[in-house]
C-alpha cells in the first residue's frame, strides 16, 4: 500500500495499530517494546482503561466549545489541579495543543507582561545552545539546536542569543568541580546581560533538565539557583521549558523542584496528557500577571483549541491516575533500576561515554573514545543505527545527537512509562545493550 501521507522519510514507517502499558501492537503483528514513549510522551504507556473511559465520556458529553464564550469543566479542574496547590507560587494554566504553542506563548506572555508593566525596551530573550524549544518560528528561534535552526535560520526573531548549555560530561574543563562549573555558566550568563543591556532583557529560557538535543543532561547543583538569582538582580523572568522533562518524569512533578527554584511561566506538554490527546500548557505566577490584569486585562494571544475539552479531560485523567496510584515515588523506584541496570550493562563499555538522567528519563551517550570523548563521525549516524537495531528487537527508543556541530554526541534516550514492571525495565537494558553491540559491529 503506498502512503498517501508525508512521513519523514521516503517511506512510511510500520503502522501501529493497538497498546497495553509498554507495549506497541503493529500491523505485521509485531509486539514493540516502547521504551521512550516516542519522545517521552506515553507516561502512563498505552491503552490505560481510566483514562480511555475519560476520554470516551467527555467527547460524548462536550467536545468543544469555542474559549472566547464558554470555560469547560475539565479545563477547570485540570487547572485547579495543576496550580491551585503549587510549591512555587504557580497561580494560573493556560492549555494549548502542545508543546511549541506552549513555548510561543510563554515567549509572548513575557512579552506582553513588559509591554504592560511600562517596560517596552525588555524584548530580548537569552537561551541555550543545545536546547530544543519546539519547531514554530518562535519556539525554534528560542532553540539552540544548530541543526535544526540551520535551513531557518532566515526567518527566525534576532531577539534570542544563546549562552552555554549546562552539560557537565561536554562542558566542564579537567580539574573544574561543580560549583566551579556553575560560577563560570553564571558568569557568562551575567555577561550576556551586561552585553545586551539588563534592563532590555525579558528572560531567560531553558529546558529544566535537557531533552532531545543532547539526552536527558539533568543541571549541575546549584546552577538554576544561580540563573534566578541573576534573573531577580536584573528584573527579567525565568521561563522554564518542561515539555519533556516535566509532569513526573524526573520523579517529582516538575523537574524544577529539585533544583531549589521556581519558574515564573513554565511550559508542559507530553506527560501532560500522557499522548491520550494532543495537549500542552504554560503555568504562570501572579507576578506575571499582575500588569496585564491591572492593564488591559487579557492575554493578548489565542488559538482555537484553548482549553480543548476532550484534552483536558483526558490529561487531568492521567494526571489523576499519576496522584492516586503513588506514580511519582514509583518513577523514582523503577528510574533507580533503569539507572543501575544502565550502568552495569553499558558502565564499561568502551563506546559508552556517560550514563544520564533523572528519573525514567536516561540516556546514554556514544563516543568513539571514551578518553577524549571523541564523538563518533556523523556521518555514521550511529544513534539512528541503534534505532534500527533495536526496533528489529523489538525496542523502540529516542535517538539523537551526533550532528555535524559535534558538540553533543550521539546518544540513546528513554523515557518508559511510570507504570512499567520491574521486568520490563530490565528487557528494555537488556534489548538496548544488544542494539548498541549490533550497530557498533554493523
Ligand atoms: N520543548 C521541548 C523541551 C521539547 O522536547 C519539545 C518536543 N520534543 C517541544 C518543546 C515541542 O513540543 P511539540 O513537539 O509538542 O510541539
């Protein structure tokens, strides 16, 4: 059968057509053990019966109705459940359809909180090299990924400049300790202030614990202490983006927790709705806006699907279902055996540089020489190699990395879902060790 829709590549990958928990049903009868959720998505695994009853029963009772008339119940009671019991002040969600739109509308709500609270000049934004915001104009222009900028790089806002990624394994120089680490990334922060001007800076914005561009590199201590603290001197927000990394993935709801800090706007997407609908969302506190409701009084920015009902419905679903089955000690249980059985297998590995992560959100990173830390050519695209092998094994991961900037090597995520067994975590180390031999010796 020849598909009719544009795919990635030339070719239409297999057609998945069931799941229950970890595993992927396809066509050709192959069972898939999906141990990234495709890009950390999947937290309650497939086919999960609360939250498909969920689903089943809101777009039978209310399937749309249009935000600029009507509020929904779901919508409601997923924000109440979000932000009404914050550690960090959070006060108010707003729900998109995911991830990029959450991004742009985080990057526009600072805007307009500026442009509110009687500071217009503040329009630059300062991010990360290594980062992955979405793929949106806006959100892609925040982004430090090289490669994915690259063939946009015309249409992209100049308001964003980028400062070095938080990556201890790549960025720490031999005999610097962590804090030292951390000193030098805040002072090159502070730099980048000073260069811009502080008071035309809006924000600063970073993956809480990095994702897709450089797999699962969780900060250094005291590094997001540090940013705020900047952040505060100069009068600019902290916008936190996580779309990937947060709603439990990193063992505690918002990966942001463990780092002693809060955001003042936060994107979410993925776990949110746990793939049951397409679904994302930025958290705000009072701060933010305080301005806007004492200016003009609304958010100046919109879609159609605002506070989809079904999505809403399905994400406080899998958000319930996280809260009442202890799911967040569970990710930091089943994410302690991911790690260790990562470690054992791949620790000696001569083409395993580093081991990462938080949670069920680890990675491995793949290098040539694991003295230098020589990345593997490119051209090799090894991590999609692994990829291959490891579907012909009945392993689906996240690949990524290894592109022609070189700075992040290739690396494997994974991401399984929060209720998976202790024997599924172990075949997924096991699986993922013989596809990374496999396409080594290819
Ligand atoms: N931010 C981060 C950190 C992400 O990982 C992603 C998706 N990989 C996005 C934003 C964009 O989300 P979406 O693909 O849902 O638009």
């Amino acid at each position: 059968m020849t598909s009719r829709i544009l795919h990635r590549g030339r070719t239409a990958p297999p057609v998945a057509r069931g799941g229950k928990g970890p595993w992927l049903h396809l066509a050709d009868g192959r069972e898939i053990l999906d141990a990234s959720g495709g890009a950390a998505v999947s937290c309650l695994g497939h086919g999960h019966p609360a939250v498909v009853a969920a689903v089943q029963a809101q777009v039978g009772a209310l399937e749309y109705a249009h935000t600029g008339f009507f509020t929904n119940e779901p919508a409601e009671r997923l924000a109440e459940m979000l932000v009404g019991h914050e550690p960090g002040g959070l006060s108010h969600a707003y729900f998109v359809s995911g991830g990029s739109e959450a991004m742009e509308a985080a990057l526009k709500l600072a805007r307009q909180h500026f442009l509110e609270a009687g500071q217009p000049q503040r329009t630059r934004f300062i991010a990360r090299r290594q980062s992955y915001h979405g793929n949106t104009l806006g959100a892609l222009a925040a982004g430090g990924n090289a490669a994915r900028r690259a063939p946009y790089a015309p249409l992209l806002a100049d308001s964003f400049s980028h400062v070095s990624p938080a990556f201890p394994y790549r960025g720490m120089r031999d005999g610097e300790d962590e804090a030292g680490y951390v000193a030098r990334l805040a002072e090159e922060l502070e730099a980048e202030f000073q260069r811009l001007g502080p008071q035309n800076v809006a924000a600063f914005v970073a993956e809480t614990v990095v994702g897709a561009t450089a797999g699962c590199v969780p900060p250094p201590a005291g590094y997001f202490r540090a940013v705020r603290a900047i952040c505060d001197r100069h009068g600019a927000l902290l916008i936190l983006d996580e779309v990937m990394s947060g709603m439990g993935r990193t063992g505690t709801l918002h990966a942001w927790e463990q780092e002693g800090v809060a955001p003042d706007i936060q994107a979410i997407a993925k776990g949110l709705g746990g793939g049951y609908q397409p679904i994302g969302a930025i958290l705000m506190n009072e701060r933010v806006l305080a301005p806007i409701m004492a200016g003009s009084g609304a958010f100046a920015h919109g879609h159609t699907y605002l506070s989809h009902p079904v999505a809403c419905a399905a994400a406080l679903a899998v958000q319930e279902a996280i809260a009442k089955d202890g799911l967040l000690e569970r990710v930091r249980t089943l994410g302690a055996r991911l790690e260790a059985g990562l470690t054992e297998r791949f620790g000696n590995h001569r083409h395993v540089g580093d081991i990462r992560g938080r949670g069920l959100f680890q990675a491995i990173e793949l290098v040539e020489d694991r003295a230098t830390r020589r990345p593997f050519d490119p051209a090799r695209k090894l991590n999609l190699r692994i990829k291959e092998e490891a579907l012909a094994r009945g392993l689906a991961v996240y690949p990524g990395g290894g592109t022609a900037d070189g700075v992040a090597g290739d690396h494997i995520l994974l991401a399984p879902p929060y209720t998976a067994t202790e024997a599924e975590i172990d075949l997924i180390v096991a699986r993922l060790g013989e596809a990374v031999d496999a396409a080594l010796a290819a």
